[in-house]
C-alpha cells in the first residue's frame, strides 16, 4: 500500500506528540534538577533494525538526538535477535551509547507478531553515578572508572519482569540513591506511556501504515537536507578552535574542521584535530556524529529530526583523535569538546553562507558542585550548569544568558537552590562587556556569585573558554572568556588551569564566583549604529 | 432598579453585548465597532444600543481584552523595579532558556528596561531569616528616581520575599508614601509563591499594566456615571470568575486573558443546559485556534502561562491552547514537497486570496470557499461584498496542486485535511493525552470559523459530537453574564509534611477563606451558593515539580488526610507511587467561588413556523461534488433534523454538516452534529 501525504503529515504530528508526551512524563515526575530544571533527557522512536532516531521529542535535549540511535544500536546488538514483549534494557556505556556515565539509558521494544516493530528509548542524566567527585564532573580524571560506575546493556525487565537485583546494584553505587530511584521511575513511566500511545497508533492504523510512515519521514529529512546543502556553494572551508587544556595537563587542544561541498554532499573531516588525551574531554565517535547533527540543525533549522539529516554527510574521524575515544579514556567532560565542534560548524558555515551565520556561543557546561554535611550531619550536594551569551546573528545582537546550544535546559530557580542547600547567591547578574563585539554585538554572560552557609564544602568545577574566547564570525569580535575564582582565608584565588579543579575547601562564610563568557559578534563593530552603541551604553551592557 | 444584567466583551474587531432583562426573561445582543485606542467609547455605544435608561442597569460584566494587547503589543506602561542588591537582572535573564530549540537567532526585550532596575540592600534568606535589614533610605531614593524618569508605575520584588515579606513590605510601604499615583505593586501581594523568575515577572506585569487598565476602567467608570449608571461593573479574570473593578486596578495581571475566559466559560453554561457536561471549546480566528477543556462543567486551570517568550504569567488561568492553524493560515509544500498548513498567516489584511486585497498565497478560508463550503456572495463580517471564487481556486491549484498532481479541488481538500489535523492534534492534546475519553467529549466551536471544521473534528478525534451555540459569535460576551465570582490565594510553605503542624495550616487556610468570602460580601453581587476549594502543590523530597491534590477535612486538618490526599492526587498522575521517601509541602492554595445564578438557556429558543429559505449548493466533499441543502440557521425549529451535506448560514458564522453526519436543533437553539 501506498501512504498519501497528506496522511504523512497527520502521522507526523502523532509520532512527535507522543516523544513529547514521554518527555512530559519524565520532567514532571524526575527527582534531580538536572531532568526536571535542567531537561537532561529525551526520549524517542527509533528503529527496528538500525536504531535511527525516526521520531525526536521538541523539547529534549538536542544532543540526545544523534547519540541515541547509537546507545539503540547497542541493545540491538547486545540482543542480537533475542528480544522478548515486556523487555528492557539499561545501560550507561559512553563508548557504545555516546556522551558520558552520568547519563542512563533505558531501552523498549513494541513487538508486532514476535518481531521488533521499533524501539522506545529514554535517556536522562542522573545525579550521581559515584566515582571521584559527586555529580561526576571530575577534571582530573584519566580513566573512566574515575567518572562513576558503567554499565552495559542489561536486562531491567526481563518478559516483564522487574530485576530488583540491578536497581540494587545501581543504588549501592550511588551517593544519592533515592535520587536515582526516583529518576529511574520517572524514565519506566515515560517508557510505558510511550508503548500504550504506540500500541494505540499502530491499532488505529495498521502496522504497514504506521512503518511506511516512519520510513517517509526519514527519507524526507534526507531530502530537505540535501536541498539545503545544495544551497550552499561548493568547494571546501576550514575552520579551527581550542580547548582550553584537559584537566590534567595544561595545554591547549586543537578541533579542526574541513567541510566540503559537493553538490547535494557534504564532508565533515576532522583529521587534523588533535590526538586523544589522558584527562575527561575525549569523546566517542558516536558523540562526534551527534554534536555535528545538532550543529547542523541550529543552522538548518527546517529540517525534521531524524537520522535523515545525516544521510548526506560523510564523516572523516582518525581513530586515535580525541574525537573516537574508546575504553577506558575519561569521557565525562564531553559537553564541552561537543560545544567546541558546534562552535567550528558555525564558523565554516559563516564563511559559505554568512547570511544563514550565527557567531560562537558561550560555549561551557561550568559544571559547578558544592558539597557537603549540614550541622546535622546530612549530606548535601548542589550541582548545577549555568549560562551564557548566545553569538550574535546575520539578523541580530545575541540573546542575554541563554542555554547551551546542546541543551535546552533551564536553570533552576535560585530560591529553590537556596531552600535546598545552605548557600545563599550575592550576585545574579548579566556581566556587562562580555558580548563580542560586530555589527551586531553577542548576548552578554552571567555573573553568578555564591557564599556557603553552613560548615565546610568541597567545590569542583568543569569548564572550558577560560583561555580561548568564543569567537565572532563575518569579522566580528571574540567574547569574554569564562572566568572563575574562589575565596580562601588569605584572598581570592583562580584555578591554575583556568576553569578546571576539584578539591576546592571553602569555609563558611566564603564565596565562589564564575563569570560566564559572552557570545561572539557578526560583522564589523565599525558598522554598528551609533542608536545600537548608545543604547548599550545606557543599559550598561558595555561600559 | 436593577432590571438589566449585561455582558460585554470587547473584541479586536466588534464589542459583542449580551443583555438579560430580569423583569421579562428576554434577551438581547448587539454588535458595536470595537474603539481602538479607547475601547470605553464602543462599550458604552454597544450598551446604548439596547438600553436607553442606563438607571435601570443593575451589573454590567465585562471581558476586556485591554490587558491582553498591551502585552502583545508591548504596550504598558513605563514601570520600574525596585530589588535585592545583586538582583536586577533576574528578569531579564530569565530561566536561561531561548525562544526556539533549533537555531540560535532569538532575542529578547524585557518590559522593563535596565536602567529603571534600581537595587537596594535588603537580604532574607531562604528559610525567612533577615539576613540585612532594608534601607529605606536607599528605596526611599530610588523610587523617588524613578517617578523623577518618568516611571508611571513601580514593582517592589525582593529574592525570597516568599519566605518573609517583612523587608519587602516595609519598603512598599516607604514607596507608596511618596509615589505619585496609586501604582505600586508588591511582588508577594501578587504572588507569595517560591521561583523568583516567575513571581517577578507576574509582578512586573501587573506594573506594567496597571496604568494602562486603571485608566481604562476609570474613563469606563466616568461614562457610566455620566449615564447616570449606579450599579456594579465586574471585570472577568483570567480563571473565568469575576472580580470588582477596585480588585482589578490593583491586580490588572489577572486581566491577561480576560476575554478569551469569558468564552469558554459561557461555552460551558450552554453545554451544560443542554446537557454536555464534557466539551472540548474551539475558537477558531483568522491566525489561530484556541482550544480549552472543560470536564464535568469544570474548565481546566493552569497555574502558569508565557505571553510570549520570557513574559511569564502565574496566577490560575483557564488552560487555552493555541496553535497556528486559522482561516487564514497558508498553505505551502516545503522542499521535500510535503504539504504544511500554518503557521504563516495571512491575517486580515491582506488577508486570505479570495478577499481580492492582494494576496497570493492560498489559505484555509480559500479551500473553503473552492469546496463550496463558504458562500461567496455573502461573506461574514460585512466587510466585503463577495468572495474571488476563480482567484482561490487558481491560487491553490498553482502553489499546491501542481507540485501534489492534484486538481484544485483535492488540493484544496488536501488542505483541509492537513488543517484538521493540527486541529486535532490540540484537541488530542488537551483531551487524550491528559486521559480524557474523546468519546465523552463534544466539540463547541465559537467564533468565525471552527463550525465549518467540526466534522472533521468530531471523526479525526473520535469526539462524541458537537454543539454549535446558536449565536457562536457573542458566546463571550454570555460568558460574562454567567461567569461565577472567584478570588485565589496561594501561599508557600516549603516543610516537611512531618514537620507542618497541619491543624495550624487548616486554620490558616479557612482564615483566608473567610477573608475571600468577606471580599464576595462586599462586591454587592447575588449568588446561588458559596463554594471553597483547598489545594495542596506537594511533592517527594528531592523532585522540584508539584502535584496538586484537592483536601476536604472536618474539625482539624492532620498530616494523615494531607498524605492520603496526596498519594491519590500522585498515583492518578504517574501511576506509581514511592514509598519511604519523604513528602514536602510546597504551597497551599485556596480558592473561593460566589455561584451566579444561573440563567435559563430557554431563552435561546428557536423560534416556530419560520421559513429557513432552503437552496442548494454543489459543495466537494471525499473527492467528488455533491449538492448540499443550504439553510438559513435562525430560522429553523426546535426538533429539525438536517443530515449532511448541509450548509447552514447566519450572519456571524457558516456551518457545514458533512456527509453521514445531522444536525438536530435543541430546544435552546443549539445545533447538535452527530454521526447517523
């Protein structure tokens, strides 16, 4: 039978309310911030065979988008073939799956007559998953059994079955494992939600329907990916960024893009970015592939989310780049090399297509943990990202204090984090001067200061910019580097390798304070009008 | 002398009046020209149009969309903060989210510029503590700052003011003593509620409007009392109850969607008469679609809406869900060649193809009109005389049916189609996907346009029916009329169920209620009965979003009752509960509503022994024409059964019955559309 599209496009908005609806369930009912302020999570329809992402929830995080098609793949592979109605698996393995330990994986099948029909998958970061440093930022960290417990594909239900045996383990690891507990219920929820309403869809219209739906879908983000590409002039472009260092040895390490058109192709060659390294920015292969999708659709944003949108594009990786880190090379800072890539796919494409341009945002997770005992003994641990400017684009300054552009979280509420903990915030503020400047100006970061309550705590912190500034494109300025500081009994104090350390002691009564980075600016600042200059000066965004 | 209750509701285009003679039964409704920039001067000619004597005007309750625009259209008035040092850029940076997930291009204007974002030293902390006591000296120089600049009105916020208003009502009063007008605005009055972001913004709003709705109100108060008028004006909130015009200066927030409340309230009363208690509203306009629910003839609340991006309003709110699916919404293929519908519209002018203004680009009211469904030589709202038949057919056929390879006519149901589909997927947002039985639930379009969509509706969904009021374009301006009283009061608490002493809580919360009950005494208003509902917002320890469960207790309130309350409200909404991990009461919410009597909806009867006027039109319907009876809907009688395809039309709206469905007319006039 034949799908008419008009059919399609009915389809197509049942499949992703009901991603939606799984993601729903899992903010709402998660225990830890990082799900429920932050949206750390996302769920999805994925397919049989493969484990292609064919449906995406809006409202997940976009980097999950790529990367579980693979932590899909896994379990199919894990499986192989021995699929059962009422399985699922959970796993965290960041070289299959993608990303980093903290973030597990559930993953479902919707069985039609013994066969796998597609997948259902859930991802969320949970708060604790042991290892070094509570929340499980750990800079210094060289192997992954530093970053907290890993786990492979295994069964959580086996035929219906709940193993109450793996939960037990995964508690006993954990520092906070009623947290976990109720995030893992959060994620089963979201699952069984996702299975009824697929069971719903596939009764009212029929499996074959249903699949050639999913099937057209994917096809169709192939073909307007293609016209996209096709939009832009052939030849290729080179761009080239850095992070600050890894954590264990101070120096800088290179991402470098050659991106090439060809017609309706186009290549992605990261060759000449720098080897693997010994401390937490590595990241796997899969999660190279992910962080250039989310590139991809910031800058064609049209185009639905699905493995479609990659079909045109090759990828050349070396296998000992820091880029397809493999067992056990620390992986837990991967938020920040991902940003770093989205920040050079931006800087190749201002060069082809500079209307279509947006300059570097911020570019830092600036994972920061306080932790420590109350008076009364309890344990306590706040662990939080923050935010940043956004670049600024062919068609405006840059939003003030957004989101990651591999998130969409939100931050939590400051009053929520100080009923929670014993900090209390001296400062909230947009830090003024921190947007590159252009034609038009980046959004502005954040100065975000916090003095301790109670006792003592010990701080890390994982961030990157510290070194080397988010860059303006179409000859706009650089932003302002992150900056991070914290108070000892003598004075304030940086850390030596600028935006990385664990083991930070602050008594109370001291504070830590973090300067996030502004965005980068497009276009010359000679041509900004003096209207926009004026009013940037009296709202103080430039001093 | 109060022998007339009247309704009005002031719309973008027409101020709509209801009016209810007491002595008579009867009623009445005009349509007015809205008055931009002065919408007082349409309401009181639409009132004029029906009462000469306005001494024998008892209440007149109004549906305002004041308070709406000036947020679209960012039109309020200039306000200033006053807040904690180290603070002021809190609503600026908002809850660092960004407009869109995909593509980094969004910006964002708080309504309150920076510099009128004065800090003072002032600090208590999260557990109510004065950390630093307030400077009234610095607010005192600050405001006065302010007012010097040009600020007409002023927000005092301070972070976790929540937890301890002391500071914050200290300094609201040293700014009240020396600003030039009524307009200060005390964070925690508006909402003593934990989220900084969320609490400042409604705040900042309610600034924001408060001179633009107060004066609004007072040149609305003037004019009547020109008239000589001496009875109660009551403004509809956004919840759908009412409240006084003092109560509304004061908290002009809960105006944001006055009008629209109105609508689904008075949508509610008409089916509840006739006996749906469960439906599903439609307001389809000329860019949207608004649908809102209403179960058991309760209309969902929500605690929190965004105007628009970062312009976040959290008092209780009917829940209207809006998508961009109207009659004016363009149709498009994209490049891959699939046929979307929306969210570019056309709007009013130009407009949809067929209104000959300009436009090329084929809309949702072009496939009407090609499908026979609308009527060219009669087009609503009296603005054109005839529709371009020939313009929307060439349009559609070029912009979708070449790419497609269909005749202009499957295009154009092609369209319809897609529409639909949007359209039920809001439904099926607001309906399934809550655990609603779309089966129970009947369809009520208000508005131009949703009549000509129900069937689809009613088929797409799996709706039990539809009900078409019998005036679908005055339905706000009723809801008015029968709009219950309603105040809200929420309060944070943030403990331990194992250390809130529950009697003490129960007794605060019948002490506001009583409070509450007081300010209906005092409206002046009769009611048919007094209703108090107590909520509690709780959650597990360790998770950040609440579930709110309902509590009814007798003698002292117990931790027991509030768990047990709590573990049913958490089961219904994820299915498993999880014992052993500590429960956290998070806020307390009272609401008191005085019940309106209720007004006999016989008084829409049909009327007998008319004659409906009955033509016929070819209209395409499931790929082939077909000849629809055409009727005049006002005229037709109680008890008339019409199976599809039918055309019904009336000067405020068409209806279209497809085929295998009827439309029967009750004996209040409604037209009920059901499968045969």
């Amino acid at each position: 039978m034949s799908l008419d599209s008009v059919t399609l496009a009915v389809l197509k908005g049942r499949f992703e309310q009901i991603a939606d609806e799984m993601d729903a369930t899992l903010f709402r009912s998660a225990f830890n911030p990082i799900i429920a302020e932050a949206h750390d999570a996302s769920h999805g329809i994925y397919d049989a065979e493969t484990g292609e992402t064919l449906v995406q929830g809006k409202s997940g995080l976009p980097i999950f988008v790529g990367v579980m098609a693979f932590g899909v793949k896994a379990v199919i592979d894990k499986a192989a073939g021995n699929v059962s109605e009422g399985d699922c698996w959970i796993f965290n393995d960041p070289y299959d799956g993608g990303t980093h330990l903290s973030d597990f994986r559930l993953v479902k099948p919707v069985m039609r007559d013994g066969k796998v029909f597609c997948w259902l998958a859930s991802v969320g970061h949970w708060h604790d998953v042991g290892g070094n440093v509570p929340g499980n930022y750990n800079p210094a960290a060289t192997e992954c059994f530093q970053e907290g417990m890993l786990i492979p594909p295994v069964k959580l239900f086996d035929r219906g079955e709940y193993k109450q045996d793996v939960v037990d383990i995964l508690s006993a690891n954990s520092r906070l494992p009623l947290s976990l507990y109720g995030d893992l219920n959060g994620q089963i929820n979201a699952l069984d939600l996702g299975f009824q309403r697929m069971e719903s869809i596939l009764a009212e219209y029929g499996d074959d329907v249903i699949h050639e739906a999913l099937m057209a879908l994917k096809a169709r983000a192939a073909t307007l990916m293609c016209a996209e590409i096709s939009d832009l002039p052939d030849g290729t472009v080179s761009a080239e960024d850095w992070l600050d260092n890894d954590g264990i040895k101070d120096e800088p390490l290179k991402i470098a893009l050659d991106l090439t058109i060809d017609g309706d192709r186009m290549v992605m060659d990261f060759s000449r970015s720098s080897p693997a390294c010994a401390g937490p920015v590595n990241i796997s292969r899969s999660t190279t592939i992910a962080a250039c999708y989310v590139a991809l659709k910031h800058v064609f944003n049209d185009v639905p989310a699905n493995a479609g949108v990659l079909e045109p594009v090759e990828f050349r990786i070396d296998p000992d780049s820091l880029l397809s880190a493999t067992a056990p090379k620390p992986v837990g800072g991967y938020t920040e090399t991902i940003l770093r890539m989205i920040d050079v796919v931006f800087q190749a494409v201002a060069q082809l297509a500079p209307e279509q341009a947006m300059a570097c945002a911020y570019g830092t997770i600036n994972a920061l943990s306080l932790a420590g005992h109350r008076a009364n003994g309890q344990r306590w641990v706040m662990f939080s990202f923050f935010g940043g400017g956004h670049g600024a684009h062919g068609a405006g300054d840059g939003l003030n204090h957004g989101n990651a552009p591999i998130s969409t979280a939100t931050i939590p509420p400051l009053e929520i984090l100080e009923a929670a903990y014993p900090v209390r915030f001296t400062q909230w503020a947009l830090r003024p001067d921190s947007g590159g400047d252009g034609e038009y100006r980046g959004g502005l970061g954040a100065v975000y200061e916090i003095e301790l309550l109670e006792q003592e705590a010990r701080v890390a912190l994982f961030g990157e910019r510290g070194r080397y500034a988010p860059q303006g494109v179409v000859g706009g300025d650089e932003g302002a580097k992150n900056h991070f500081a914290f108070e000892q009994d003598h004075g304030w104090e940086e850390p030596p390798m600028s935006s990385k350390m664990v083991g930070i002691q602050i008594t109370k009564g001291q504070r830590v304070r973090l300067e996030t980075p502004g965005g980068g600016g497009y276009g010359q600042a000679k041509q900004r009008s003096k209207a926009a200059i004026e009013a940037d000066r009296q709202k103080g965004y430039i001093s | 002398m109060s022998r007339y209750v009247i309704g009005v509701d002031v719309g973008g285009t027409f101020t709509d009046v209801f009016f209810l003679d007491q002595e008579t039964g009867e009623v009445l409704t005009a349509k007015s020209p809205s008055t931009r920039g002065d919408q007082s001067k349409g309401f009181l000619t639409g009132i004029g149009m029906g009462v000469e004597d306005f001494t024998q005007i008892g209440t007149i309750i109004h549906g305002t969309t004041v308070g709406t625009n000036a947020l679209l259209e960012r039109k309020g008035a200039r306000a200033g903060i006053i807040t904690t040092e180290g603070f002021r850029d809190v609503l600026e940076m908002r809850r660092r989210d960004r407009p869109t997930t995909w593509g980094l291009r969004g910006s964002f204007e708080p309504v309150v510029d920076r510099p009128d974002r004065r800090e003072v030293p002032e600090r208590v902390l999260a557990d109510g503590t004065i950390h630093t006591r307030i400077d009234l000296e610095a607010v005192t120089a600050e405001a006065k700052a302010l007012a010097d600049s040009g600020c007409e009105s002023v927000c005092v916020f301070f972070i976790n003011g929540y937890a301890n208003a002391e500071n914050e009502a200290k300094a609201v009063e040293a700014v009240r003593s020396i600003w030039p007008n009524d307009h200060v605005t005390a964070a925690t009055e508006i909402l003593p509620e934990i989220r900084e972001f969320e609490r400042l913004s409604t705040a900042t709003l309610n600034a924001y409007l408060q001179p633009v709705v107060s004066s609004y109100l007072e040149r609305l108060q003037d004019g009547l009392a020109t008239k000589s008028f001496g009875g109660q004006v009551l403004i509809v909130q956004s919840n759908g109850g009412v409240m006084t015009v003092d109560t509304a200066k004061a908290m002009p927030v809960r105006t944001a969607l006055s009008g629209p409340a109105a609508g689904v309230i008075a949508a509610s009363e008409i089916a509840k008469a006739a006996g749906f208690p469960n439906i599903i509203t439609c307001d389809m306009g000329g860019t949207s679609f608004d649908v809102s629910l209403v179960a058991e003839g309760e209309a969902a609340l929500t605690a929190q809406t965004a105007i628009d991006f970062g312009m976040v309003v959290r008092t209780p709110m009917i829940e209207i869900t809006t998508i961009g699916a109207g009659g004016g919404s363009i149709a498009w293929l994209d490049k891959s060649g699939l046929l979307q519908v929306g969210p570019e519209s056309a709007g009013s002018d130009p407009g949809p193809v067929c209104y000959g203004l300009g436009a090329t680009r084929p809309t949702v009211t072009d496939a009407n009109l090609v499908l026979g469904r609308i009527n060219a030589d009669r087009p609503i709202g009296g603005a054109l005389d005839r529709l371009d038949t020939d313009a929307a057919r060439a349009a559609i056929q070029r912009d979708i049916g070449e790419g497609l390879g269909l005749s202009a006519e499957d295009a154009a149901e092609a369209i319809l189609r897609v529409a639909n589909a949007k359209m039920a997927g809001a439904i099926r947002l607001v309906s399934i996907e809550r655990g609603h039985e779309p089966a129970r639930f009947a369809a009520m379009p208000f508005g131009g346009g949703g009549a000509l969509h129900t069937g689809a509706l009613i088929r797409d969904v799996g709706l039990g029916s539809a009900i078409v009021p019998r005036f679908p374009g005055v339905t706000s301006a009723l809801g008015c009329v029968v709009a219950d009283m309603r105040h809200d009061r929420v309060q944070t608490v943030n403990r331990l169920l194992t250390d809130l002493d529950a009697a003490a809580t129960g007794a605060e919360m019948t002490a506001k209620a009583d409070e509450m009950e007081t300010l209906l005494d005092e409206a002046g208003v009769p009611f048919a009965g007094i209703e108090r509902r107590f909520e509690f917002d709780m959650l597990y320890l360790g998770q950040t979003h609440t579930v709110s469960a309902m509590i009814e207790w007798n003698g002292d309130l117990t931790q027991d009752a509030i768990k047990t309350a709590f573990e049913a409200a958490y089961k219904t909404t994820y299915g498993r509960l999880l014992d052993g991990i500590p429960i956290r009461v998070m806020n307390y919410r009272v609401a008191v509503t005085g019940k309106r009597p209720a007004l006999d909806m016989a008084v829409f009867a049909p009327p007998t022994g008319e004659d409906p006027q009955e033509a016929t039109r070819p209209v395409y319907v499931n790929g082939g024409w077909q000849d629809a009876r055409v009727l005049q809907r006002l005229a037709l009688p109680e008890g008339a059964s019409i199976p599809g395809p039918a055309v019904l039309e009336q000067p405020d709206t068409t209806i279209f019955i497809d085929p295998g469905l009827t439309g029967r007319v009750d004996k209040f006039g409604n037209l009920i559309i059901e499968e045969v």
